[in-house]
C-alpha cells in the first residue's frame, strides 16, 4: 500500500518534467529522448522520488539508487524543478552547540577524509599546480590553469607581498599559493594543512624546486603555529569553513596574534548568502556533512567581517568572486567527467560520484545566488592606529 502511495506521488512529481525515466521493472515514464534520464535501479528510491529535496536526489545518486544520465548542469535544473526549491532562502538550524565537531582530533579526521581520498585523483582535474580553491577568471577567457595562477597572483598582490617578508598559509592545500609566492616575490612561506598527502605532495615539490630554506609545509593544526615570531602576511584560502561558526572569535584571536603590527591577513572562503542561514536548506547541507564536508560550517559575511573585526583586526577589503567560483567548478566537473574511467580506478564508483554531484551541486549554487565567495582582507594597525595600506587599489592590477 505504502509503495503504492508513493508510486502515485512520484509519478505526480515527474509528470511535464523534461525527464526519461525507466524504473527497475522495466517501466518507462517521462518524456522520451529527454536530455536528462533518470534510472530508478530500486523501490527505496520511491520515497526519496515522491518527497524530494535537492540533498536527497543527490544521496539516493550517491548510494546508487537511482543514475542521473546526461549534462550535469540539465541534471541539476531538473532537480531544481523537481525539489521547487530555492535552497539559499531556507535557513538551516545552527550546530553550535555541537562542541565536540571541532576538536583537533574531530578536525584532523574530518580533513583526512576529504583530502586524503588521493593525489592521483585530485591530479585528474585540478589545474597544473592543483589549487583546490576558486580561480580568477580576470578577462573571462582564461582557461583553468592561467586562472588559477591569476588567483594566486591577486592574493599577493592584496597582501602586498614583499622580498623577505614572512608569510603563513593557513591551510595550504597542495602548496600552490606558498611556492608561487616564494618563486615570484621573493618572501619566505610556511604553509601547514592536515592532509597527510598535501604535506607529502609539497614536501616533494619543495625539493624538486630546490627552495628549501625558503618554504616549508608542517603537519599542523592552526591553533598550534608558534606565536613568538609574527608573521608579516597571512592566507587562508579555503580553509575556514572548517573552522565552525562558534570557533571564529578564537580562529580570528589566533591569527592576530600570528600577525606583526602592520600585518596584512587575507581570509578566502565561500560563505552564505541567506543572512541568517547556516548552509544550504533542501537537505543540501545534511548530505555535504554526511558525505563530502563532515564539520564544515558556512556564515554570512557580514559575521565574518564582525568577528574579523572583532579580534582587533580592521577590515581593509571584501570582494565576492561568485560567478569565478561557479565557473571554477563547472570547469572541475568537465575535468573530472572527461577522465571519468581513471577516476573510477583510482576512487571507485561511490567517491566519483561525490565529487561529481557535490562540484556540479556547488557550482549551480553559485550560479543562482545561493552561495558566495568572499575575499576579506583585514590588518593589524600599528600602536599609533595608523595601516600600511595605500590610498588606492593600483596595486590589485599589478600597477604598484
């Protein structure tokens, strides 16, 4: 009877979709030759078909009770129509009160599990210097790799980094911005990440590019960097969404106190667009922690910028790089779709299928406003107030 019940509500959902659907008995519904097809491999996914939200689909494709067949950028506008969601406009309840999600032991879990999935198949899509963090598309046609250096070279510029300068990279992926950084204007970096395979990785690229003494990566968590000698700049790209709304007066406390007087910090991260929302509504924030983030939490820039601030850090700089992001990711997706058959050798069906949803997911977000991508750059002032900043923005253009 159940079955029944939700058999007739599924097919209420389906009906004027432009959507091919073959159930596991054989039964076709929909419109045939539609871009999109949707195989129905089992009866668990009537409920998830018949009740739909945009992290539901996105679980029942993961866990292989239903294909997604064609486009991924059709696949998510059909599931768009499907949920009748606009999934930035929902609030979500906060986990604050889940303590024990930010643990060192909890963090260096949680970053292990998304990171260490393998070099080899980050390698497959990412762009020549495997930046895993949103590029620069400054003219609109650059393609991955010229974007993703134009990224790195913008954070520079923004730091305004010198020969000789000290830089940390909170969070410092596979070492791009660290080892573009000393290569190009001349400071001396330390990058440091929980990935066992980013630390391997950059490591090894350390040596290959003969810049020891220059650049070093350490197995670290953020709230263990040495505090005696500040840092002239700080980056952290990418890297604060796993620090949890409740730690950020603390996360902020700790890079002020890594900061010389004077200082520059650059905080790169995706952030909410709905101002009260913790995540993404339509059940998209519950699958990302149960399968691609666990822990990751998002905010409002406005509340990054108040706890920014907050810690004695001024605001200098924000710009939002939302529509860079979404093309980064589309860019991703190709990537990982046109070396599907290695990926799945290297990571199996389930794992490509995360990282397939989950990017095409994100990078339809982006497109609809649903989230944001900010870079906010703050500033230790000197004792007498005063900020080593210009009086104007030449320098973002590389015009000094």
């Amino acid at each position: 009877m159940l079955r029944e019940v939700l058999y007739k509500q599924m097919r209420g959902r389906l009906q004027g979709l432009p959507v091919e659907v073959q159930l596991w008995n054989g039964e076709t519904l929909g419109a045939p030759g539609a871009r999109v097809r949707l195989v129905v491999k089992t009866p668990r996914a009537l409920r998830v078909l018949a009740q739909p939200s945009m992290g539901g689909l996105a679980r029942a494709y993961v866990e292989d009770w239903i294909d997604l067949q064609g486009d991924a950028r059709d696949i998510l506008e059909l599931g768009r129509e499907l949920c009748q969601t606009e999934a930035s406009l929902e609030g979500r309840r906060g986990t604050d009160w889940r303590w024990w999600r930010h643990t060192r032991s909890r963090d260096r879990r949680n970053i292990s599990y998304h990171y260490d999935v393998s070099n080899d198949f980050y390698g497959l899509w990412l762009d020549r210097n495997r930046v895993y963090s949103c590029a620069y598309f400054e003219n609109g046609d650059e393609d991955l790799d010229t974007a993703q250096e134009k990224k790195l070279d913008l954070i520079c510029r923004k730091l305004m980094l010198k020969p000789g300068e000290r830089l940390l990279d909170i969070g410092c992926g596979w070492g791009g911005l660290i080892l573009r950084a000393a290569e190009m204007y001349g400071v001396t970096a330390l990058g440091i990440t929980l990935s066992d395979n980013q630390h391997d990785h950059v490591k090894a690229e350390i040596a290959r590019r003969g810049l020891a003494g220059r650049v070093e990566v350490r197995l670290m968590d953020y709230r263990d960097v040495p505090e005696d000698q500040p840092y002239d700049k700080i980056a952290s790209v990418g890297m604060f969404e796993h620090v949890g709304r409740k730690n950020l007066p603390a996360y902020f406390g700790k890079i002020h106190r890594l900061l010389r007087p004077g200082g520059l910090v650059m905080n790169h991260g995706i952030t909410s667009v709905a101002v009260e929302a913790h995540g993404l509504g339509s059940d998209i924030s519950e699958f990302i922690d149960d399968y691609v983030f666990p822990g990751g939490e998002l905010t409002h820039v406005s509340h990054v910028i108040r706890e920014l601030a907050a810690s004695g850090l001024e605001p200098l700089d924000a710009e939002n790089l939302r529509p860079h992001y979404a093309r980064t990711l589309w860019n991703w997706v190709d990537r990982l779709e046109a070396r599907a058959d290695e990926a799945l050798r290297l990571v199996g069906q389930q794992k490509y299928r995360i990282w397939r949803i989950y990017m095409a997911g994100s990078a339809y977000a982006f497109e609809r406003n649903w989230l944001a991508l900010f870079q906010v750059l703050g500033g230790k002032p000197l004792p007498d107030g005063r900020q080593e900043y210009p009086f104007n923005r030449r320098h973002l253009c590389g015009e000094g």
